[in-house]
C-alpha cells in the first residue's frame, strides 16, 4: 500500500482564538504580589485615615462645649468681664495662646482647644469635664470686640511639677 503524500489543503486548521489567548504575556509572580500588596496597603491606608477622622469626631463629641453666651458660665460676669479687656472669664488665661493647640487634631489634640502636650516652660493638660458642673469643657464668651471665644480649661504645670489652671482663649 502507498500512502498518498500529504497536501497543505489537507492539514487541519487550528483555532486562532485559543492560539492568541496562549501567546498573550502573562504578568509574572513579581507584578502580580506587587499589585497585590500595593493594593492592600492603599486599603489599608484609607482605612486608618477613616478610624483617625471618626476618632477626631468622636473626641470632638466627647468635648462639651457651652455655646450660649448669656448663660451658664457666662451668667454672672460675662457682662462686667467683657469691659476689662479679658476674653474668657476670671481664670488666668494664656495671653499669647501658647496653651492652645494650633495644629491638625490628633493625640488627645484638637484645634483651638486647650493642649495636652509639652510647652516651652513646662507642660500644658487639657481639663476634661471641670469647667461647669463638672460636665463641660469650654465655654463661649461674647466679647466686646464683637467676636465669639471659646473658653477652654487646663492646667499650665513648670518643670517643677506645680500646675496653675489656664484657659485657652480661641476665637471661634
């Protein structure tokens, strides 16, 4: 028996699909983890910077502050104190703002509150819950320039350890 030989026409044709599909380039393992991690850390990223942005509202929630200029605190004085040239109140209060926190809120921080951190003389806290009734943490102050202040309570300590209560002064 002979074979007949073999004709090009008689070769069978092939998919051209699934030969294109083989031959794409794959991406390697590098890219792949790379692409991988690179996406997570951006989860991960975005997701700290939303627990830090409900931790900052929660603390802000936490914080009490008076609003109401003719009463509350502001009752008894608000009236005589505004004539002195004294923002908040008869407590001694930082002229120079030094006691408040002038930076992005963080770390038992928040801006125009009264700090809880180390000064240039001594250390500055925060006075949660002992300005009025022991319920709130500032208060707010009609002055007689026209402004609105809030009034925030902490302590002013030296090097030595002794500590003076101050007040914050933050036009709000």
């Amino acid at each position: 028996m002979s074979e007949s030989p073999l004709r090009f026409a008689d070769l069978p044709s092939a998919d051209e699909h699934r030969i294109r599909a083989r031959l794409r380039p794959r991406p390697s393992r590098r890219t792949f983890l790379t692409a991988v991690l690179g996406g997570g850390a951006a989860i991960g990223l975005t997701s700290l910077a939303m627990v830090n942005r409900a931790a900052d509202t929660a603390r802000a929630a936490y914080w009490q502050d008076w609003t109401n200029t003719s009463t509350g605190p502001c009752a008894t004085y608000a009236r005589d104190h505004t004539e002195r040239g004294i923002q908040c109140g008869p407590s001694p209060m930082c002229r120079d703002q030094r006691c408040c926190w002038k930076y992005r809120n963080g770390a038992s921080n928040v801006v125009g509150w009264h700090k809880h951190a180390p000064g240039p003389n001594g250390y500055y806290l925060h006075r949660p819950d002992d300005c009025w009734n022991s319920t709130y943490d500032s208060w707010h102050w009609k002055f007689s320039d026209g402004n609105t202040w809030r009034c925030s309570d902490g302590w002013t300590c030296s090097p030595s350890g002794s500590c003076t209560k101050s007040i914050c002064p933050w036009v709000v």
